[in-house]
C-alpha cells in the first residue's frame, strides 16, 4: 500500500511539472458526505454480544429487529484533470475525509414482544485515491459540466473510535465513483462544485470482524486553476 500511495502521489506532483500542457486544470476541494453504510451481520452479532446489559436477566430468546446505520463526515482533497483528448481527461486525486457511521441497532423479545433498541457511533480516518475518467459534455469559455466514472483506493490511518476503539485490520478499501462537477471559469480560475457516490466493494474489518460497507454520496466545492 505504501508502493501505492507513493505511485500516486509521484504521478499527482509530476502533473504540477507538466503544467505546460493545455487544459490542465488543477485544484483543491473541500468534502462533505452523507448516506448510509450496509451493515454486516458480523457488526450485529458483536453488538448483541456486548451489550448483553440492555436486556433483562431471563431467559428469554431475542431476534433482530431492525438495524440501521448513517454515514457522515469531511475532508478535503487535492486534484488535476489531465486532457487526454479535446474533452476526454482523467482525473487523479489524493484526499482525506473523517468519517462518523451512527449505527442503530434494535431487537425484539419472542415471548413479549418487547423491543429493546440502542444508538452507537464509530469513526474512522481514510487517505483517498480516485482515479476517473471524465468528459465535458459542457464546454464554453465560462462554464464546464463533466461527468466522470472510476475507481478508487482509500487507505484507513489510525484505529476506529467511538463505539469501537479497535486496530483496524484492513489494508486498504476499494470501490468505485459516479458523479459530476461544474466549473464555472473566471479567467485561469475556476469555481468547482462536486457531486459523486462512492460505492464501496469491501467491508471495514475491525478486530478480524466484518462491521459495513462504507458508501457514500459527496458534495464538495473549491477552487480550480486553468494551465493553458
């Protein structure tokens, strides 16, 4: 993973060196994000085990009920758009978001019907890699608009806080982008709004237990810089 970020981070100050190049735009972003998280059975089953002191002392058996989770968080994030063509580009990115996964989790007695239900909280840090293809199916002397598609890599940093204050065991987590931006263009300086969903593949593992699949839709807005 180290290899990776190195790789990315090359790539990313290696455009900076190549500003020369047409249509080069360049940029910083700030990040907000809200959706929810798919909850693994894992995170239920570790939740129940250690919250044993929410239900009565009978011996009474417990289903689940509901459970229910919201993702929300910030960051910010470093970009270029590389011209690949006349409105193909590609654009990496390297960032970082805080992220906040309420959970709710709720189960109901067999043989009184009772529920019995608790809100929980965990947090996380991620390094985050994007890389997308984009094109401007805008493209005036004032205005871009520019959907993109692609894939991304996002390194969790630290441990998991909150409910759960444990080493998380994941290398790295993949997923992959769909979203769009506008540019509105004051001469070489650019107003940027963001919109994206981040669709999560794989789970965070924390304590060798599967918790959730982070997905998340991302507003953001920044500046850009132009390099004719």
């Amino acid at each position: 993973m180290k290899k990776i970020i190195a790789l990315v981070a090359t790539i990313f100050f290696a455009v900076i060196a190549v500003s020369a190049q047409p249509a080069l735009m360049m940029g910083v972003r700030g990040i907000y994000q809200s959706s929810g998280a798919s909850i693994e059975k894992q995170l239920w089953e570790l939740w129940y085990d250690s919250s044993q002191d929410i239900f009565p002392s009978n011996q009474y058996s417990h289903d689940v009920n509901t459970t229910s989770s919201d993702m929300n968080g910030g960051g910010f994030a470093l970009f270029a758009k590389i011209p690949l063509g006349k409105r193909f580009g590609a654009q990496i990115e390297f960032g970082y978001t805080y992220n906040s996964v309420g959970l709710e989790f709720s189960v109901e007695e067999y043989n009184t019907g009772t529920t019995y239900s608790t809100k929980e909280k965990t947090t996380f840090h991620t390094l985050n890699m994007p890389l997308m293809l984009t094109f401007d199916i805008v493209q005036t002397k004032n205005f871009i608009l520019t959907p993109m598609v692609g894939l991304y890599i996002a390194k969790p940093v630290g441990e998991a806080g909150g409910w759960l204050e444990a080493t998380i065991n994941n290398t790295a987590l993949f997923g992959a982008v769909f979203g769009g931006s506008m540019t509105l263009r004051f001469g070489s300086v650019g107003l940027v709004v963001d919109g994206r969903y981040n669709l999560g593949f794989n789970s965070l593992i924390v304590d060798n237990t599967e918790l959730f699949t982070p997905r998340a839709l991302q507003i953001s807005g920044g500046l850009a810089f132009m390099l004719n």
